[in-house]
C-alpha cells in the first residue's frame, strides 16, 4: 500500500467550546514570536478546523442583541501557525513563495448553519454604516452546498467557501512598518480623509491592543505575553502577508502564492465564510461559520524574487497572488447596478472607487426594497450573496464607475425590470429580521423614503 | 410577408472622413438642446455607425508621435441623439425608463482595426500617469472575434465589445448640477484631496469648453451654437445619464435601463471599444474602433420611479441598471493579483479602493515582465483584455483589498508560477512599441527596477 | 504601415440569385476533381460568403408548401473549394493537417433572418419523422445575436453560429470507399437494421446523382461534368473530411484541424446555421441562413501522422477534431429529460443511444405541450435552440442512457417543474405555425394525446 | 430557537465492513416488496451514507487481480429503500412525483480515495471491450475537489460528485414489463442485433438472478426472500425508475424528479462517483467510491401526469427529469473529438450513435498516446475525467455524428496540437498501470499500433 487514505486532521476545533478551552490553542494577532502548533510537509494532504469568526459568540436565534453587544477585539480567532517544510524538512525559509491549495472547505459536521450580521455604529459599524446604524442579523441553514435563510425570505444560493483570512506570519520589520503606517492614519485623524463623509465615522484603524489578546500556546501569565500582546498586529485588514482579505474568490480548488517572511512560513487560516458578495459590505457580512478546509502545501525556493515585484519602499511591500478554483458556482444571468463617484449627498469625489462602489450599492438595495424587502434585509443579503463588485472604469475624470453585479437565479420569483406594464408585481411575503435600535450619536443618513407604487 | 429582412442603418458614419464631414453631424457633448438626428419606434430592429473615440486622430503605424499630440478636446463623437416614441408615436417622457437592447456591436467591415493607448502625461494620462507618463500606443488587427497586436507579442484574445459610452440627454436642471458639482471640485482643487497622491496630478474635471464642440445638427456659426457650447458637458465621465461608463460587460446581448430626462429621451451612443479590461486603466485603454450597433429600444413608462431610487438631493440623482448578455468570452482560469490601500510609497491610505486597485495593478504589471514584456506592454494590455477588477473587501479598517483576475487562455504560454524550479523558464520574443519621451515636468514615479533572475 | 487594415471577401454571394447564377460557382457534391475557385495563404485572414442549405427554395412567408416541396438532391450549396499554400506557396500535401480558424461567422447583412424546417416523411422527414411526417417551418428573426420567432412565441436565444459543413476534398480512393460502403449499406437494405424501427424508413443513404448537381467551375455541357457527377460522394453526410457533422459547437473562436487528401487541401464550407441543437433533429434543424466566414488556415506538415490515428482500414480512416472557441453562449440553469434504449412502443434495444435519445427528445416535446405548445413547435424549437444532447451512460445493459438538456433563460416564463400547488398555470399565448398535411403511405406513430391538467 | 442546527444521519454505512454486515441493510435488486428502512418527511434536510459500487470488493493497491475476479453479481449496493410522506405524513402515493434535491454529496471521511476498473472481457467488459479485454485498474487519491492516480500521471481534476444511481422502487406491473423486454432481448441472442459488431459480445441483458441478492431488511433466510430474489430486477441498467442511469450531471446541487409507482416512493441512492465523464466507458468507469448524500425531498401530487408524458404502451413508460446544480466543475477550453457511424472495420452503419461515439472514443484514446500513455490509461481516464459526450447530428443519413470533449486544463502539459513543428514535444514520464492479461476467447480487436513519430 503505498498511498494515502485517509486525511489526518491537524487542527481539531469544537465550537461548543470558548476559544480558550480549544485543545489546539487560537490566536487573534499576527507576532513573528507566536510558535507555530504543527509542522506540515509539502505535498502531504491534511485538514484543519476552525471556529467562527466571533469565536461563538453569536446564536442561532431571533435576537440580534448578541450582535450589538459583541466585543471586536474578541473577533478572528485563527487556526495555525503552521510551519511548513520542504521533504527533507528544510523549512520553508524567508524569500521563499509559500503555496496553499485549498482542497476543500467546508462546514463542521453537526454545525450546519451560518449568520451574517450588521454591527452596531458604535461597535464599527460596516460600509453602510450610516445608513444602517443599528444592529441586525440574519440566520442561514446550511443544506449542502445551498444556503437559505428564515430570516431573508424567497432568495437561496449555492456557496463560494472560503477563508475570509489566510496569511503568513510577519517578521519583525514588517510588523514594525504595519504598525507605523497604521499609527500614523490615526494619528493624523479624519479631518486629513476626504474620502466619503460618511465612511470614516468607522474606526480609522485599529492598533495593538493586549485585551483579548490570543496568543497561541504563549501562556497569558508570562512576561512574554504581555510584551507580545502590546506589539502584536491587529488581524482586522488585509496586508502583505495576506491575511484578511476577505476575497470570495479565493474558493475551493484555488491555490495561493504566500510570501515568506519567518523561518517555516507560519500560515494560519480563519474566519471561514460559506459564502460572501464582493466587498462583504456589512462587515459582519459573509456568512460567518465554523468550519474546515483541506489543504496541501508547496515551496517556492526563492519565489518571491521571482513572482513577486515589491511596491514600496522595502523589498516587503508585496502582495500575494493567486488562481481560481474551477468549482465557483456558476450563474449566467446578472443584473447589474452602476454608481458614479458623486455621494447621496450629491457632492463630487475624484476617481473615488469606493464612492463610486457605495452608491452602486445603495442603488441596489433600493432597488430591492421594492419586491418588499426591508433595507436591512438587501444590505444583509448583498453582503453575503454571491454578488460581483467591479470597478468598471477608473480613468474618467472626475468619476470611476463602479458596478455591482448581482445573479438572478438566486431569487425564487422573476426581479428584473418588467418591460410591459401588465405583468404581475411580485412581493415577498415578509419575515420579521432581528434587529436593534441605534441608540449612539453618530450622524447617520436620513431613512430613505421607498417609493410606493403599483402597476 | 410580415416580418422584417433587413435591418435599417439609421446612422452611417465613415471612418476616413473627419468628424465634422460625416454626412449625419456627430457631437461630443451633452445638451438637453442638441436635436435628435433621427426617431425610432420601440421594438423595431435599427444599426447605427460610429467612428472611433478620437475621430481619426490615431493612424494604424508605428509611431506614437499622434498619440502624443492628441487634442483631448475633440474626443467623443457621438451618434445620435435618437428620440424614441412608443407604437402609437408618443415619444418617451422624463421619468420613463428607456431600455437599449445591444443586439450585435462589430467593427464596420474594411476597418477591421483598433488601437490603445497611453496618453502624455501633459494630456491627461491614464491611472498611472505618475509611473507611465509617455505617449504609446499599440494598434491591434481585429479578425473576427479575436484580436492581436503587432505590438505586443504572445497574446490573442477575444473581444467583450460595447460601446463605452452610452447615455440620455440631460435635463437643464440636471445639467445644472453636474456643471455646478464639478466646477466646485476644480475650485477646491488637489490640496483637498488626499487620496492617492498621484491620481490627482491628472485633470480633476473637465468643465464646459467650446473649443472643439460639435453640436450636432446645430451650425457653429449660430448664436445657439456659443450659447449652448458654453454650458454642455463634456462626454469625459459617467454620470446620471449613463454616458461614459466604460462597462465592459455592456456586451453584445446585454440590456441597459437608461433615466428618460427629456422628451424623446434623446440618447446617443459612441466611442466604441472591441474589448476592455475592468478600469481601463491606461485612459484611452480599450481597443478603440469604429463600428456598428445594432439596437432595439423599449420604453417602460414612468420607470424611473418604478426601478430606481434617487440617491441624493434631487429626484435626478440615480443611475442606470443593466442585464448582461449571454455571450461574454468564457474563461475559467485566472491569475489574481492582490493590492491593499496602501500605496507604492508606503502610505496607508483609508478604505481606499482606487489606491488597493493602483496597487493590485502594478502588481500584475510587473509579474508580467518577468516573462519578457516591458511595463507599457503590459499597461497597454491590462487596459484592453478581458480583465476582471474587483473590489474585494472594503469593510477590514483601513485596507480596502482589490484584486485584479487575468485570464491565462489569453497567452500563448503558460504564465502561472511553477512550483518545481526545474522547468524551463519561458519568454516572449520581444518587439518594439511605439511610444514617445516624456518631456514634462509633473512628477513621475522612479522607474522601477525589474528584478532579474534566471531559472 | 505593415498591417492589413481590412479583410478581402474571397467568395462574394448574392442569396437573391439562383445558385447557378453566383459569380463564384457553387457545388454540391465532393469529388477530388472539382477545381478550387481561390488560393489561399496560411495566416491571411479573408472572408468568404455563403448562401443558405438550399439555396434560396425556402421563402420568408407563413407557408410550409416551399418546405414539402422541396429538391432534396438540390441542397447543400457549398463556397469552394479553397486551396491553401504556405508563405512560400507550397500547397498543403495529402498527409498534412489543414487547420482552419473561424475567427467569425454572420448572418449576410441585409438578408437577417433564417428558417428551421420539418421535412415531409416522403422527402426524407427528419430524426422523429415517424411522429412528424408532415412538413412544417418557422422563421427566424435575427436580431443580432438574438433569434426570435413569429411561429413560435415565447422564446428568443442567442446564437451557436457555426458552418454545419466544413471539409477537405476526399481523394479518389477515399471517395472509392465511401461508395462503396454507402452502396453496401443501400443494399443490405433496413432488413438488416435492427435500430429503432422507426429510423430506417428514413432513407438509408444516398448515393452519387448526376440530378441537380452542381461543380463548381466544371461547365455542365462538359463530358467531364458527366463522369465526375456520377461518380462524386453527397454531401449529406460527416465522413472521414470533416464535411457536414453539423456541430453546434464549432461556433466563433473555434479551430478544426482537417486531414488533407489532395493537394492544395480544397477545402469547403457552407450549410450556415444560425443556431443548433445538438442532433439538429428535425433534419432542416439549424435555423439556416445565408451568410460570411472570416477564417484563417495554416498548415500542419505530416500532421495527420502526428495527430491522426486511423480507424480502419487504411490509413485514411480519421476523423477531424477541433478546438471549441470562447464565445459559445453562456447559459447556467438547464433542464434534463432523459431516456433509456426502450422504444416508444416498450421494445427494449441493446445499448442503442440513438434510441435513448430519441426518447430523451420524445420526452422534452410532450413535457413542453403543456405550456401551450404544438408538439411540431417544440420538435422545431429543440432543432435550433442551444440544448445539449449527451451520452451520458452508454455501458449499463442493456440500456443506454441519453440525455437532453435545455437552457430554461431562453423562454421568457419560468417552464421549470414547480413543487407547491399553489403557482399558476403559465402557458404561452399561442400562433399558428406553417405546416402541411402528411399524404404518403409511410407508418407513422399514432398521435400522442397530450395530457390535459389544471393547477 | 426554530432552525435546524444539525443533518441526521438517517443511514450509516462503514466501508471497511463487508455489505451483509452493515447496520442497516443494503439491497442489490429492484422489487416493490423491500420495506422501506426509513421513513424521510418532506423539506427535512439528512444525509445518507453510500458503501461503493462493488461494496469493498476493489482494494487500494497496485494489482488488477481484484477487478479480474470480481463477482459482477454482487454489484452495486443501493442505500434504502426510503418511503416519503408529506408534513401531514401522508406518503407519497402511485402518480406523484418524487423531487430529490441532492444538497451535496462527498467521500466518507476517512475514506478518501477512489478507484476506475477495465473489467475482463469475460466478466462484461466495457464499451470498448473488444480493444481492451483484459482487466486494469486506477487508484485515486481524492484530495478535497480534486482527484489524482499514481498510475495515471500528468492529470488532476475536480469531481462531478454524483450518484451513479437514484431511483424508486418499481410497482408489479413495472417489473414485470421489465423482465419481459430483457428476457425478449435475451432470448432473440445477438444475431439479430447489427450494432456494432464488437458491443454484443458483452452481455445483452442481465435477468434476475438470486446468487448474491442482497434484499434489504427481508432475511435470506425466508422463503419470501427466494420468492422476491427471483423475480427482483437487476439493478445494472438505468429505467423508468431512474435507477442506474449514470448521468455526470446529476451532481452537487442538482434537483431529479423521479416518478413514484409505490407508496411512500421508496427510493434508493448508491453507486457514488467523484468524477464521471459522459458515457462512463470503461464500465467501471467512473472513479468509485464510499460517501455520503446530503438531501432534501418533496412531493408534487399527481406530478407525474402533470408533468411527464407517457412514451410507450402503458402510462408506466416515462423517464426522469432533472434540473442541474450550480456547481459543476468550470472549464472552458476543450479538445474535441470526432466520429461517424463507420466502424473500425470500415464497415457502414445507419445513423448509429453508439458506433459514432465509439469511434470518437476510440479517437481521442490514440490521440493521448502520442503524449507517452498507454491506450489503456487513457481509456480509465476517459471513463473518469469530465469529459463531454455529445450527439451532434444524427440526421444526415447514413452518418451519426458524435463527439468527445475533453477539458484541456486537466493535464499539466499542453495537449493540443501545434501549429509550428518547432515546439518541443512534451511527454509524461510514464508510470506502471496496474493491469491483468486477458486469458478468454471472444474475439478482440488487433493492437492498434501507435504511430510513432518525432519532432
């Protein structure tokens, strides 16, 4: 017998259990000094676990105060590192491409079901922050590769799993710009941003914060771990080691070229998502679970000279690459909504994508409401269904245009504009969503008046 | 006999005439005032011509020198405006939906041609002005559904073509707004901008300019003429209208919802492109040529209210929505190049979607020369192939990530990075592009150094 | 300027003329002595017209008396032959591979529609000409990309569009044995067929008829006219030279790789169809039209050595294979009938997927009966609309299992299955479609009766 | 808390232990009278486990001994019978439609690998037995979305996951038709079928037979069982139950409709493929494995006259329909073969899509030799890998057109000819397949030799 049959599982996680009672112990920040848990070979095939992106903190019921009331510093809690090793078990060394094919993603047995949540203004709010201030969250049954949802009525889809972070470890020079760079955002503070009003009310960025900190197998008590804890980077965005981008494509079957910045690479993975919309808007906004994903491992000796062309002023400003899988689902018919950089305000912005993309968003939501479903519930819904954004045009002074693509297939009734006047108005029948009150003094945007019609 | 044989060009345009010769009279700006040159009933069959983009200005040969030298102010030249009636001759009222059906788009036989560009920075650039600052150009032979390049070797691709700009008069009113919101933008100028400190040594608007106007059917010589010249906008963005979104999924097959401002809704259509990459990145980025459209239009009546939702401060605040065709060139496997909000300086930028797009750009730029390619080959390339650019995740403070998904089909080898090192490392017999120097003086990005190595 | 600026028509027609009064002759039958019309160079790209299958005895009328009319030893109008030469201008050899490129296919302007036909059962009928002996048509709008019909409501596709004939000239010998075997095959008569005993009331094959021939450049009044005619292969069938396989997707972008027999190659093309269904059932399936190629050949030295394995007995037992192109289109959601090797009056067949799939298309057309539809509608519609015929199983004995899938976006009410009770019944607002009487002798199948239901 | 937060497990198997041990009881036959071992409600999400096609019988190693002396009676190992009731807990009753949404399906933890078999040409063979009677056998390693062998080099692919069998169980009636029209077949030998004269020296048809009948709950020991093993059906080839119909499309996400004969429709699922490619020609040709099916059922009362056409002498005669998921692997480039309904012989056939798709078969197999595999490993591969069979004309007489597409981007070299003769030709470094010597007497084809040819 000379292969292999079975897929030993790495990195067993529970999600009954609070991430520090994992027998594998998680982590929250990125620290070149967190030891990895595990060694992996190139070419071995194996899985690891993960727990939610909240790390359980949010329930399966009608409730959405769990969600108001969640603690971010808690958030991402992250399988790994592990280092990884060549087969004479030379590690992967710095310099070098790191390769993870993700064989496959999937859900916990025995926790079949997802949320996406809206998080309260004060606690970060999403894209839309201020227009949808208030907190609110959506339940999904996970049935196979089909999600559904009871609070989202007449909409079902297939799911492009994935991890909504996977990254490698940094070293101490690039934590040490990371950390520099993103101080220095805050430190010049909002009135130095012109971009949309609205968006920077969100947090500006988020620094190393000992509180909550997860560090692996560095034991809280040690001196160790509170020096760590003070330097370590926030997980939040994405940066050169990958990290938390969030990118919906990068699904089951893809492959992606990780620089190598320590000795073994460090990879960790986390945050799974059974399925996003591009821009994952409302933050909370894919469809958060636990999971598993089924990977195998390669070296490229020295790839990163070779693949990669650094973008700044250190050889470490790169990012990583990657190619698609062939199993995304697949739909043929979009319909599309287009915004251009000018705000609801009506103010112009300069080639402002993100304006551009906000106001296709918007559009859409809208667009929605009128087959009776609430904002919140559109805003929810394109935040985890497979939805397309794409910067369409980026050249036309002064607006970039962006566009949101969204599949008809996954709606049970017929949404795309009637050309004759004598068909049918469908509507949903409505279902209460759970929600809260905002009740912070930040702006928001006044409630949009739905227009009221019938044909 | 009851049905059609043959489909009516309402619009016949010649491509070694000049603008100003064409038998039916082009324009290059937008008037609610500008007459339509031709009426169309709704579910009737039409073709209408259009030159290219620049209107003859580029010549199919080796220099870039009339790239260089280009009058900025001459782009566009529209056909139409066409007003539509319904069956009954009532014509499409402000607050109807008017719905474009792109039935076939094709280059006009005996100019199977086109060409992209990259503009002198002096003359407006494209979005990486600051790294491409001179003129180039590369010309590419359109057979059939293909195209290649004599410019740029080792690729062939097939065309999304679509007009890449297609809109409705503006009202008087709308006019207003779009006039008044741009030229506050230039009084502000680029000190208040902070986004990516280079994207705003381009133009920041492009305000009413007579110089160059074409109006149509209406005769420069008139008082109507300098009235209406001063106050029309120019074609350069996307607006309200439509107009020039540069959308390259507006493809053969596809279906756009246009706002009706005007009475007969006057829309023209122009500046016609046989493939483009999201973003069109390098200005005159598409491959730009002359061709035809072949259209049917519908009217929904009072659609404005019915499918769209004014986002800002006047009910004219909206944007079109479209359904994509069934014939997009088909591609399943993509190379996918990541960039987050931090520019090639270093600098952290805050949710910046246009700045992770610069980045994720570039990125793929200067993957691509490690194969053989110079930089403005490439630039040139990712301008006009089927490219996919999205916005991946915009919520993780402060990075937005963007990515940029190439398809491999489109090489005529295998450009995915090789994880043994043992195979034989490929490149492309390399040609000469023809472009210019730059002599300005606006600051330019130092030339970056291509890594060299051998495997 | 060192670029060909336009593509040169080599084989201009005109589809208001007679065959016998095109510029360029016309022929209709394959022989290895019919004399290329044009010469032409690997790597030039060149256009070439073509007039519909039966060459213009089909009119655009709502009458089915042209169709059961017809002239069936008239038809197949083929453009050619063409020899090809490489840049030297050495011809293409016998044992080379001739690769020809359809870098695009369309409808002639100003002759845009086209026709799908049933053919009586005494003139040939079709793949169910038991269940449909009586002749029908429908006509064919083209609008653009877009097919719709006056004679069968509720449908409207995007085309496949593609040269149901494409081949070589056979060489002498390879003619010798497809006479020979065609004869044998005559000979033996149905007796010895055992296959669905409906099939082979069909005619068995046709062999060479001097009637209503037509080659090429080869004056009729010639003795050499005679002997050639006499001994020349029909163009009925696909064989060895590629020829009339009538497969859909050999549409836009694709590439065929041809065997040479003769010098020069000589190949032809003709038989445009607007669009297919896999198995192009009802014989006139496609929706036929006149219109251009634009291709490109190169040559393959000794390819067929390289490429090829024969099959057979000689060495010139092969078939072409080819490259589908990137354009065929997009269509995600499908719904499959299926069928097994058991005929309609219960005999069971050993592994015949001609039977299966006969049954897999008898199911489709019933299925879609209850949507309003005439039977000969949906026995045309599934002739020329893009659905996908497959042998899915073909080793279970005794039965084989085929299968036809069909796009459910090309109907504009959603024809699926629907589980609840609840939905209402949709069925198309019916027309009337041309057809006429059966009056031959011929058994035919007893009329199905439709299943009448409410819901 | 109102959702479901787990799937149950309504039917458990465990590979490593032989059928007749299972917890709950396989069967092996078709009859009315196996009791249903589960009871499943309407819109209730569970999951079912599946023991492979010949339930343990083929092992993980480098020998064909164990597919040569398999016994082909004990084959196929069905999970079920389930009985379907409505929310009311009605059953499902005689003339409803049964819907079966596969939700997902996979490999059983733990058993992850697969295998593809040439059975000996005494032992049934497959569709090309008379060129490869000996038995050979494929390991595949399923590594998540993808499958790879040791013994077939160079390739790697996403499955097409799917039941190679789903159907209800047959009334009396039914059966008894069954039983008559094989053992018609039978009885009349093979002498009176003119198919292809290779295909009928496999087994016409399989009746029943008691030797290895596995009967579910009902005790071999009971003189029932001897009564209902006698006349039970062989689960062998697909029918009007659905039953094994092998269809590759069936997969993840897809929704059948099968119609229900007994009360409470007991249905039943096994015989699971990772990957399949249309035909399944090898016979034991997909890639076989363990696993599970996720599902959801509901009921269409009446659905069956509602919805399918009865083709054949009782209103029993129809087949299933199906409607597709969204998740079937993605490829867009394809090699296709070609085939006429000539055979190897040369000899004629009439419009005979078996011999057409034989010879396409047979094509494509000596295509891949010349890329240094052995016929035989392309023939296991063609069985597995997500190849298209298509009936592409079967209308121009006496010519049946089929074709074999095979995705271009499974192998990791490039497979497609080349034009120039300057590339270097590329072969895989050839490995031993394991395979047994053919020791029978029925006739075989000669060796086809490969060309062997240098460039």
């Amino acid at each position: 017998m000379n292969t292999r049959e079975r897929i030993p599982n790495i990195f067993p996680v529970d999600p009954n259990l609070p991430p520090t009672q994992q027998l594998k112990p998680l982590h929250n920040r990125w620290h070149p000094e967190i030891p990895p848990v595990a060694q992996v070979k190139v070419n071995s095939v194996f899985r690891v676990d993960m727990i939610d992106f909240t790390g359980g903190q949010i329930k399966n019921d009608d409730s959405a105060e769990d969600v108001k009331s969640i603690n971010i510093n808690k958030n991402h809690h992250l399988s790994g590192p592990f280092s990884v090793c060549d087969e004479k078990e030379e590690p992967a060394k710095p310099g070098d491409l790191l390769v993870v094919e993700l064989c496959d993603l999937g859900a916990l047995p025995g926790h079949e079901w997802g949320y996406t949540g809206i998080f309260d203004r004060e606690n970060g709010g999403g894209f839309l922050a201020d227009h949808f201030p208030n907190a609110a969250k959506a339940i999904w049954d996970l049935e196979g590769v089909y999600a559904s949802s009871r609070h989202i009525p007449g909409v079902r889809f297939a799911g492009n799993i994935h991890p909504g972070l996977i990254g490698t470890a940094p070293s101490k020079e690039l934590l040490g710009i990371w950390n520099e760079r993103e101080r220095k955002l805050l430190e010049e503070g909002p009135e130095k941003i012109t971009l949309s009003s609205v968006l920077h009310h969100r947090p500006m960025a988020m620094l190393p914060e000992p509180k909550e900190a997860l560090l692996g197998t560095i034991s809280p008590k040690s001196a160790e771990f509170q020096r760590i804890a003070k330097e370590a980077a926030r997980t939040i965005p994405g940066r050169e080691n990958g990290g938390n981008c969030d990118i919906k494509n990068l699904t089951r079957g893809s492959r992606i070229y990780l620089p190598v910045f320590v000795e073994g690479a460090n990879f960790s993975i986390g945050d799974l998502h059974f399925s996003q919309g591009d821009g994952e808007v409302s933050f909370c906004g894919a469809i958060e679970m636990s999971g598993f994903a089924i990977m195998r491992c390669q070296i490229i000796r020295n790839g990163m000279d070779k693949y990669l062309t650094p973008m700044g002023p250190t050889k470490l400003h790169v990012n990583p690459i990657f190619e698609v899988g062939p199993l995304e689902p697949r739909y043929s018919e979009f319909l599309v909504f287009e915004g251009v950089s000018v705000d609801e305000y009506g103010k112009q912005y300069y080639m402002d994508a993100s304006v551009a993309y906000k106001r296709a968003v918007l559009n859409c939501i809208y667009y929605f409401t009128k087959f009776g479903y609430t904002p919140e519930q559109v805003y929810l819904l394109m935040s985890c269904c497979p939805c397309e954004g794409r910067i369409s045009g980026i050249v036309d002074v002064p607006n970039a245009c962006a566009t949101l693509a969204v599949p008809t297939a996954i709606f049970d009734m017929d949404i795309r504009p009637k050309v004759p006047t004598q068909h049918v108005h469908v509507k949903v029948r409505q279902v209460s969503l759970p929600q809260c009150t905002y009740d912070g003094k930040l702006p928001t945007f006044p409630r949009i008046q739905r227009p009221t019609f019938s044909d």
